[in-house]
C-alpha cells in the first residue's frame, strides 16, 4: 500500500515499481529524441489476432457504459467514431481532438518518464501507445496499451473543460519539485485515472482506468467503494494501491468543476 505522507522519497509509484523489480514494462524509459506527432503518426500492420482482441476488449466494454459512463464521456467518444471494426488510426483521432479542443497526439514506444508526459502534456499533446496487450492479458494488463490510451483516456480530450485541466495538469507537474510532485501524482490517479462525475442520473465514471478495465467499471459504481466529493487537497492526501480494486474514490460536480478547483489548488501552491 502506498502512503504519500510516509514518502521520504518522494517517489513516483511506477519508480518504486522499479526499484521493486515488477515488471519491466512498467519501468518508465526517457525519450531519446523526438516522436512522432499528429499527421507524422503512421498505422501498424497489425495483425488480425490484434484487431480481434480489439474486438473483444472493445464490445465487452462498450455493453457496460450506459448508466455507467458520463455523458461527457459518451458524446467523447462519438466524436471519435470508435468503433468494433478495426483498431483506430491515431493519426484520425487526433485530428478530432485538434478540432474540438487543439489537442493532438504523439505516439510513444511505451511506459515514459513522467517529465517527457507532462512535456507533452503541457503542449496539448496526450502521449499514446499504438499497440494491443497480448490474449493472455485481457483482463488486466499492467503496462500501458492503445487499448487504455484510446478507450480510456481519449474520449474526454474532446471535452474543452477536462482538455483544459489535463493541460494545466502538464503544466504544474513540470513546475512541481519533492512533494508537490507526489501530490500531484495521486491527484492524476484519482481523477484522470479514477475520477468520478455526479449527474442528475446518478454517479457516473470519467476516468481512464475506469473506463478500460473490466473489472473497474462494475467495481467503481458498487456499493464496494466510498465517494468522496471531489477537494484538491484530501485528494492528494489520500492514500492508494495501484494493484488492486479501487475501495475509495473521488467524485466532481462538473468538469468545470475540476478545471476551477484544480487551478485554485495550483495557483496557491504556486505551481501555475
Ligand atoms: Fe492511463
């Protein structure tokens, strides 16, 4: 279990994952130069046991976001047209992003270290891998995938709020030294990865992790997790497990909500 305050370290959670020798796709590698971005990003040649997994990853979730997903979400994900058909082209996705919020996309080799994520984060670029956990991994995959980048994370970068946020996010990161980075990092994990959105329908899901796992989007909605509305600061001194079902989480108003909050917190810590 990870705890922020004990942290003498300050230690990101995926590099104490090194230290303590998982698995090394979950080990966080530098950029070595630059990677390619929007129309520079080209389409593999997958093969066809990729596009079924795809498939199978994307018709077994698609079933559990009514009720589940927030509406945010779900227009996010119309914009993009994702569909079962055929792995997306990201170089396609980031065209849709660019029109509705000036986001775009750069294709990373995988895991990479998190001053070269928030870089691109802060220049409205969200870093994406472009190829699919292997059959054996279904349903849990410990290392980042495009199954996660895409299904996950990308329908909200159409959100002009939430796009908001996640660049201001960037932005303070690269600015945050020793505990404000830690703090920071449990602040991604609960809304990017975890958040929660109220809606007059009832809670709903907006985080990436969320949204690509499985087990996540019938656990995080039960009656298994407390919620907890949605302050900066109890966020962040929260603690979290980053192997196992989430049993606490944090719900936001709105996403203007998130965007306001997160650049009041900031601002005070002197991050922005
Ligand atoms: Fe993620």
């Amino acid at each position: 279990m990870k705890n922020n305050q004990d942290d003498n370290k300050n230690l990101s959670a995926y590099e104490k994952a090194a230290e303590e020798g998982v698995d090394p796709r979950c080990i966080p590698q530098r950029l070595e130069g630059p990677v390619p971005e929007h129309d520079d990003v080209t389409y593999p040649d997958y093969p066809e046991s990729d596009q079924e997994t795809w498939k199978f990853l994307y018709n077994r979730q698609v079933k559990l976001l009514p009720g589940s997903a927030c509406d945010e979400y779900l227009e996010g994900a119309r914009r993009l047209n994702l569909s079962a058909d055929r792995i997306p082209y990201l170089k396609e996705l980031s065209h849709v992003f660019n029109d509705f919020t000036g986001w775009r996309i750069a294709r990373i080799p995988g895991l990479i270290h998190e001053q070269d994520f928030f870089g691109l984060l802060q220049r409205k670029m969200f870093p994406s891998t472009d190829y699919i956990r292997g059959k054996d991994e279904l349903d849990y995959t410990p290392a980042p995938d495009l199954f996660h980048d895409i299904f996950g994370h990308m329908p909200l970068l159409t959100n002009k709020n939430f796009a908001s946020f996640y660049q201001m996010f960037g932005e303070a990161a690269l600015n945050a030294k020793g505990k404000d980075r830690v703090k920071l990092e449990a602040l991604h994990w609960f809304t990017v990865e975890f958040g929660l959105i109220k809606s007059a329908e009832g809670m709903r899901f907006y985080g990436a992790g969320v949204a690509s796992s499985h087990k996540e989007i019938i656990n995080a909605l039960s009656d298994q997790v407390e919620v907890i509305d949605f302050d900066p600061e109890q966020v962040v001194s929260q603690q979290y497990d980053v192997w196992h079902l989430q049993p606490i989480l944090f719900a936001i108003e709105s996403f203007e909500h998130l965007e306001t909050g997160f650049y009041d917190w900031t601002k005070k810590l002197g991050l922005l």
